[in-house]
C-alpha cells in the first residue's frame, strides 16, 4: 500500500518542502511538491493525488483557503495539515472543520512525523 | 434784624447766620449741623420720651420689687401678643413660660440679680408668645434707685432677637451636617488649613487615611508629605496654587510611619464669607490599588506582546530547525559509519537542536491562543497523575517527598491538561531548586473561602527579595540553562483558571507556591 500511495507536500519553504520530500521517499511512497496553495489547485487537477499534506502557513493563500478550496474541488481527498505552531486549536479546527483528515507538528522527530502520517492515513481508509 | 456771627452783616431773624454765609456753609455741608435753628418745643421732654418709650421697637418694661411689671410699652404687646393689662399681674412668669419651668426659674433668678446690684446684666431666653409660639428675647436689665439709693425696681429692654438666632441655628446646623458629612467620607480624605499650613481641621476618614488618633495634635500639612519629597511636594504644591490658584494632580502621602502611598490630591482655597482666602482644603484619595491595576494591566500587555513576538520567533525558528534537524536525522539513518570526530559533532549538533526544539515548545506553549477546555475537575486527581511524572524525572533523584490530598474536595473548574502542566512545572522547579538535596511536599485542601489550595513546598535554598517580583516575567531565569518560560507558563494558566498564586519564600530555608482555586458553583 505504500508504495503505490501518491503524496502532494505542500510548503512555501523549499528546503522544508526537500526534506518531506526525501523523507517520504525514503519510506515507499511517491511524493509531488508544490510550493505553495496556487500551485497545488493546480496539481490536483492533473495529478492524481492520493493524500495532500498541507502547511498551514503560507503566503498568497494560506493552508485553510487552499484546504477549502480543494475540498471544492476534490471532496474525497484526504488532507493533512502541516503546523509549525504545535497544536494551535483554532487553527486546527477550523481545518478540520473544513474536511481536513488530521494534523502533523512540524515540531517533531521525522520519525514522528511519518507515524503521525501513517497513523492519519490508517483512519482515513478505515472510513 | 440780628448781627451776623461770621461777617457781621445785618439779616432777618430766621437763620443764625446771614444769607451770603449760609450759601457758603451750604457748600460746605455744615450748615444744618452747626447752625440750623431748631424749631420751637411745644412738648414736655417727659411727654417726648414717653412717645419714643411707646413707639420703640424694644420692648420696656418697669418691674417692681416684688418683680411686677407695672409700666410697659406698645412693643410688650406687639411682640408677646398679651395686652397690657393682660400680663401687669403677679403671675406674669407663667404665662411666659407656661410649663417651661426651669426656663422660668433661670429668668426668676436673673431679675432676683438684677434687684440685688444697680450694675445692667445682660439674659438671652425664650418666652412664649400669647398664640403658643416662641420667641427669643435679649434682655439689658438694669436696677432702678429711688431717692434714697435704695433699689425699687428695674428698668428692663428687651430685643426681640429670634430671627437672628434662627439664622445662627441655621448655622449651627449647616456646620453640624459638613461635619458630618465630612465625617462620613471614608473614601476621601479632607482637611483644611490656614495660611500658615497649620491643619485646622480633619474629618474621621483623614484621620484613617493617614493613620492620625483623633485626639492627635493637630500640627503642619507638611507631616502628609513624606520626609524625602516633602520640599519638593510644597514647591509644586506652592508653584501650582500660584499660577492657577489651586493643585490638582498625583502626590506621595506619607501614612503616619506607616509607610507611603500614591494619592490623588486636590488644593483649593478655603474663602470667608467675603471670598477672601483665609486657608486651604486639602482633598486626597489613596489610588494605591488603582496604580496597582495600572501595573498589572501595563503588565499583561507586555505579556502580551512578548506572547505575539514568541510566537512570531517560534514559527520563524521552527521551520528551519525543521530542516536542520531532519536532515540530521536522516543523515545518521542512512548512515551511522561515520568515524568518531564526526559522530561527536554530529551528537552535539542534535543535542543542540534538540535544546532548540524543547525552547521553541516552551515558547508555543506560552503563546499559544489554545483556551482552557473548562470541566469539573478534582485536583487529587491532577496531582495523582503529577507525582509519578515528577518521580521518573532525573531532577527528581536524592528529593524525599511527601504527599497529602485534602479529602472530599470540591471540584474546581479547570482544564486537566493545563493544570497538570501547571503542577509539574512548579514540582520540577522545586526539585531543580533542591539541587538533588532536599524534601519535597505537595498539599491539597479546601479553604474556608470556597477556595481549593494546592500548596508545593521545597526545602531549597529560596528565592531572593529582589527576584521575587520578577520570577513570573517571562524569559527571566536563574538558572543556567532556562528558558524563563516555566513560571511565566504557570501564571498565564492561573489567570486562565482565575485563580491566585502566592508564592513565600525564605532565604535558606525554602519556598513555598500556593495555588488557590475558587470551587465550581453548582
């Protein structure tokens, strides 16, 4: 299942955006990257994404507009969001209020981060 | 024809002067007082006097010896409402003073004087009217001698003064009442002075505010000004009523050896009844809790600010730390062959990194906009699930510990989390204080107040004076390798719980934090 699970990273930082990148690669899944919420309305539309990984926050559009929107598009897609706050409650939800399938602390171990994501995907398939 | 006295010339009979020097005294104004000629008498002086006795406005009256009035004037009868004939009886008094039998005593006693010596003695009563009303009389008696000097009776005058002394009650009452008034101002301290700074006057509610007895000495204003600013203060004081004929603006008042406080302070003049300044009126108010509400609203908006500029840095620094931390860690999974120089720097890159993430937790954890989730919470249970947190911790080593949980509390309404965060935040401060050494208790008891207190005490070597008013600043620290967060954590989550964190502390000895939390209201 991993490996054939196709991930859009979503991050103004490119280096930050690098790093998920090598590190879900590294662990069998496909990974696309857009840097920011435009160029993800974008890839959606072409791609054929499985799960977005979304940072909150962004400029331009920020996180919560590029959720809404994508959810405008693509109901079903799953979405996580990506928070350099920690656990900010109203950010967080309001994404979820908006669709969002969970939220990953950027402020964690990669380890953590993957089983954070893992851990999100496993109750977005029980569904 | 007469001579004229002044330039000898001859006139008619009429003037006392010639018709040239009447013109010239005229001018002069002197002519009517020096040399008009008074008119020819067709009365006896007896008849005169009697007709002016008659139409006095005071009222006359000859008393015999045996006290009866035997001769009085129209004004008896104007004034007291009896004819004449109605009170030239023996028993005069009782009329007068009806049922008023001390008044009638004190006035019997006053004639008995009078009879007794020729000197005029001088009484003030009041007598009733004939149609039940009163009316005070001031009366100059004087004894009067018959040929042989020996006394036969006495002249009375009376003056009808009620009026006047209606006014002087009305008086009497006004300054009863702003005494009163002035006593009843708790809030306000007012006092007054003359010229000369000498206190003239203060009420009740000074006396309190400045910590004066009653019966002190009344001394100089300068004693409500502290030793160190009282030049200073008269100067501004002195300057200010100069130019603007009054002060008004902030002061330090001295509480009587008490210790000083910020008041509010008012001088204006005090006027007579001519409106010329015969002292001052000190009005003052201690706005001590007020200043205080001012500082500690300063104080959370700094809090606040620094709360938006942590966030702002956390967020900055996270996303790099970010990078750099994953990459490090995917570095050494990838591959962990590295020879032993660079394993040492690699390890002190993450153990840096790593202090790097813990400082920008405590910084989102002390800006965060996360709101308490409110319940019913019981503080036992917190502080059962605080204990075995603060035991695995390596500040915990060589610290006894004891605990006791107040049975039956009270719920108080609070976030579990939070609260739990608070306890271990100041449990993991007291064992850093102890240093490894030392005696830890954690308390819990319901107050009488409807407060639950939890109380965290170690046996450390205490706070100092001069740090006690900044431990809960955020960022301040003493020790060598903290964020300055933990404390001011704890009091953002005490305010969020509205509760009341003291904190005593003995040099040497230990401190003790106590947290107070009003109980959930049914």
């Amino acid at each position: 299942m991993e490996g054939k699970i196709k991930i859009l990273v979503v991050d103004d930082e490119t280096d930050a955006l690098e790093l998920f990148k090598d590190l879900f690669a590294s662990k069998g899944y496909e990974v696309e990257c857009a840097p920011g919420g435009m160029e993800a309305l974008a890839l959606v539309e072409k791609s054929n994404i499985d799960v977005v990984l979304l940072d909150i926050n962004m400029p331009v559009i920020d996180g919560i507009e590029t959720l809404a929107k994508l959810k405008q598009k693509k109901p079903d897609l799953p979405v996580v969001m990506l928070t350099a706050y920690g656990y900010d409650e109203e950010l967080v939800n309001k994404a979820l209020g908006l669709g969002a399938s969970g939220y990953i602390s950027k402020n964690l171990p990669l380890a953590q981060i993957v089983h954070t994501f893992k851990t999100v995907l496993s109750t977005i398939h029980r569904k | 024809m007469k001579v004229c006295p002044k330039c000898s010339a001859q006139y008619p009979d009429m003037w006392n002067i010639c018709e040239a020097c009447k013109v010239s005294l005229k001018k002069e104004g002197l002519l009517r007082k020096v040399f008009a000629k008074p008119r020819p008498c067709q009365v006896s002086t007896l008849s005169l006097l009697e007709n002016v006795i008659e139409q006095s406005d005071i009222v006359f009256l000859y008393i015999d010896k045996d006290k009866r009035p035997m001769i009085g004037n129209q004004a008896v009868e104007d004034i007291l409402g009896y004819g004449r004939e109605e009170l030239f009886r023996d028993d005069w008094l009782d009329l007068l003073f009806k049922d008023k039998a001390a008044r009638k005593l004190m006035f019997k006693a006053f004639l008995d004087s009078c009879l007794r010596s020729i000197k005029s003695r001088v009484y003030e009563c009041s007598v009733m009217k004939k149609d039940g009303g009163e009316c005070i009389l001031s009366w100059r008696n004087a004894a009067v001698t018959d040929s042989s000097g020996d006394i036969s009776g006495i002249i009375c005058t009376a003056f009808d003064i009620t009026e006047e002394k209606s006014s002087e009650d009305d008086v009497a009452i006004h300054s009863e009442r702003l005494r009163n008034i002035f006593a009843s101002i708790k809030d306000y301290a007012l006092l007054t002075t003359n010229l000369e700074g000498k206190i003239t006057y203060y009420g009740k509610g000074t006396a309190e505010l400045f910590g004066w007895k009653q019966d002190m000495t009344l001394n100089d204003i300068d004693l409500i000004f502290p030793d160190e600013v009282r030049q200073k203060t008269a100067e501004r004081l002195k300057k200010s009523i100069e130019e603007y004929g009054k002060f008004e603006g902030e002061a330090i008042l001295s509480r009587n050896s008490q210790g000083n406080f910020p008041a509010e302070l008012t001088v204006t003049g005090l006027l007579d009844t001519r409106g010329e300044r015969v002292g001052y009126i000190y009005v003052s108010r201690d706005i001590t809790r007020r200043k205080e509400l001012e500082e500690q609203m300063v104080q959370s908006e700094k809090l606040a600010a620094i709360g938006q500029l942590a966030a702002g840095v956390a967020h900055e620094i996270n996303n790099p730390l970010l990078v750099i931390s994953g990459r490090l860690e995917m570095l050494t999974m990838k591959n962990d062959d590295f020879p032993d120089d660079i394993k040492r720097t690699l390890d002190t890159i993450k153990g840096q990194t790593e202090r790097m993430r813990i400082i920008v937790d405590r910084l989102l954890s002390y800006s965060r906009r996360k709101t308490p989730h409110m319940d019913a919470v019981d503080v036992n249970e917190i502080l059962k699930t605080v204990s075995p947190l603060l035991a695995y911790h390596p500040e915990f080593k060589g610290i006894t510990w004891k605990e006791e949980h107040g049975k039956d509390l009270p719920k108080i309404h609070g976030d579990f989390n939070q609260l739990q965060e608070l306890f271990l935040n100041i449990g993991l401060n007291a064992c850093q204080a102890m240093q490894k050494k030392g005696a830890l208790a954690i308390v819990s008891e319901e107050k009488k107040d409807g407060f639950v207190e939890v109380r965290i005490k170690d046996t450390g070597p205490g706070i100092k004076k001069e740090d006690m008013e900044k431990i809960f600043n955020p960022f301040f620290t003493t020790k060598d390798s903290g964020t300055g967060l933990g404390l001011a954590i704890c009091n953002s989550i005490m305010n969020a719980h509205g509760g009341k964190m003291d904190v005593v502390s003995e040099l040497g000895k230990g401190t003790t934090f106590k947290l107070s939390f009003p109980v959930k209201k049914e």
